[in-house]
C-alpha cells in the first residue's frame, strides 16, 4: 500500500467520487485519497474503511486544495454545479484545481467535464452545468496538465428522481416526461463509471489529452418507458412532451434542462462501445431499474 501511487478524489462522498474511489480501491492499483469538506461524514468513513486516506479539501478553499493534492500521482475531480447553480463559481473552482495540478506537477487528471453547449450552438442554447464544464476542460488542457476528460451521460439514477413516471391525471397509466422527440438518449448508472474511471487511469497512455463520451446505452423516451412498463408491470407512455413545454414546467432548472435537452437531439458523441471495453459490466438501464425497484415502489 505504502508505495503505490497516490489518487486524490474529489467529490468521493458523492455519486461520481464515490463510484470512482471505491473502484480505485477494489482494483487495488492505487492508494486513494478522498476529499471532503467534512471528514467525519459518514461516507467518508465508510470509505476509510474501505482503505482510503480521507482528507479536508474544499473547492473554495485553494490552500486545501494544494495540500490534499501535495505527493499525488493523479487526481479525479467533480464539480458540482447544482450546489450553487453559478457556471461561473464552477469556472473559478475548475481551474483554480487545474492551476493546482500544473503547479504540483500531476501526472494524470481525470475531469467530469462536458460540452461548451453555448459556444458549440453560437449562444443559441444555454446549458449553464454544461458550458462552465467545457470552459474548464480547455483551460486544464490550455495549460498543459495531462487530463482526460469523462463526458457523462444522463445518470439513470435521474429516472429515480426528477425524471420519474408521473401518474396521469386522466387515466390509469403514467407518463415520461423527457423534451427528446423521437431521438434516442445517452444514459449510465453513475455506480458504473468507477470502473470506467479506474481503467483510465490504467492506460494514460491512450487517454491524456482526450475527451471520452461515456454511454452504457442509448434509448428513445418510448423505450425507457417500454421498460418500466415491463419492470413495474404498469403501464407507462411518452408523455411526448416538447422542449417549449418543458421549459414552462416552472421549476429552478427546467429551461436549462430543456435546452439540455434539445443539445441531446444534436447526439453529442457518447461511446457506448468504449464505455463496455472500459468497464464490461456496465449495465443497461432495464438491468439498473430491475435493481432499483425499490426507489420506485410508490408508483
Ligand atoms: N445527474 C446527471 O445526470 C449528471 C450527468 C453528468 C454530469 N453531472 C454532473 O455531476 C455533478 C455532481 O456530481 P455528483 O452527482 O457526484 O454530486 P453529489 O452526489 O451531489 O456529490 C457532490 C460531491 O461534491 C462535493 N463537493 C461539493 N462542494 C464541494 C466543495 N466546495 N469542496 C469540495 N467538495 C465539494 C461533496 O463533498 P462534501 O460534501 O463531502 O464536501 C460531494 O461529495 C454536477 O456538476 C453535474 O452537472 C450530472
């Protein structure tokens, strides 16, 4: 243990940090450091007793930052925007962790970055958790830290949450409430990106200076409603709902989404192949929902 190579995690109490630190430490080929602001929480416990180093770091703090990265080989770094809703404090983290890592001389980032969706549609769309992911991708590499950037997917922990069946007012069915037309969209249980992560980190080689779009599978909405019909034994539709409605649904983030969205129905590059050659256990979403049942038993 004593002399393998150090990762430090950010966000390993979360869903993606914690994917990725636990797959660190069941492949066994590095020592994992996690960061949290809190190290007595209880997932950061839990993962000290898995083997892990667990350490105070705050984003908006660079002091600690710089010394939960002090000795490491690499680093996997999350921001999270839908803690403060603010691309521009997400900018400012990003590269204030990108500036760390060049000046501590890391060997290998991995970053949850995404497209510049305004940039890319000429300020047509605006994608706020997007755009600020796809400033900060540029500037670790503008600045030559050797990063990979991990471009997830929707997770399909969203259909457990926001994006769950709705019953229908007028009968006895419910529906599925996602602006993607007839276009198939991207989706990966965040539990499986770990194992992506750590095969990455294995082959720096192949991946320093690249983003890899990850996919387990892509689905229309009539299919991921086909399988909660078959898994729930109930019946739910595609409430083929638009984006123009979507965005009137009036809660916090339903504009952004919907532009989210209507980003999907220009396929961004998601690879579904790569993801499986990656991590061959990724499971399909009907897998994840057989699994998940229990999140949905209120339906
Ligand atoms: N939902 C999706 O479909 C999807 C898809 C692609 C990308 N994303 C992106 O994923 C990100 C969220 O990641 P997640 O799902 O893993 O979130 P999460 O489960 O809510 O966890 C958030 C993590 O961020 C850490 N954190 C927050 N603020 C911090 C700070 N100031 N300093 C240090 N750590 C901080 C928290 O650690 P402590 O509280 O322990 O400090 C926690 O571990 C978002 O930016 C979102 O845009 C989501």
């Amino acid at each position: 243990m004593a002399n393998r190579k150090v990762i430090a995690v950010f966000g390993a109490t979360g869903s993606q940090g914690g994917s990725v630190a636990k797959a660190l430490l069941e492949s066994k080929h590095f020592a994992v450091r996690a960061l949290t602001r809190d190290v007595t929480r209880p997932n950061a416990l839990a993962l000290q007793k898995l083997g892990a180093e667990v350490v105070k770091g705050d984003l908006n703090d660079k002091a600690s930052v710089e010394a939960a990265l002090k000795g490491a080989y690499g680093a996997f770094v999350v921001t999270n925007f839908w803690e403060h809703f603010s691309k521009d404090k997400e900018v400012c983290q990003g590269k204030m962790v990108a500036d760390t890592a060049k000046h501590l001389g890391l060997k290998h980032v991995v970053y949850s970055g995404l497209e510049n969706v305004e940039r890319l549609s000429g300020g047509k769309l605006k994608v706020p958790h997007f755009d600020g992911k796809g400033e900060v991708e540029e500037y670790f590499w503008s600045i030559g830290v050797p990063m990979t950037s991990v471009r997830l997917a929707a997770y399909f922990e969203n259909f457990l949450t926001t994006w769950k069946p709705w019953k229908a007012p007028d009968g006895d069915f419910y529906t599925l409430a996602l602006p993607m037309g007839d276009v198939p969209m991207d989706g990966i249980s965040v539990a499986d990106v770990g194992a992506v992560v750590s095969s990455i980190f294995n082959s720096p080689e192949e991946f320093i200076g690249k983003a890899v779009g990850l996919s387990a599978e892509a689905l229309t909405t009539q299919q991921y409603a086909d399988v909660f019909s078959k898994s729930l034994g109930k019946e739910v539709r595609d409430a083929k709902i638009t984006p123009e409605a979507y965005e009137k649904l009036g809660f916090p983030a339903a504009k952004e989404l919907a532009d989210m969205c209507r980003f999907y129905q220009m396929k961004p590059d998601r690879d579904v192949k790569l993801t499986h050659r990656l991590n061959p256990k990724v499971r399909s979403f009907s897998q994840f929902i057989s699994e998940n049942l229990g999140a949905l038993k209120d339906l």
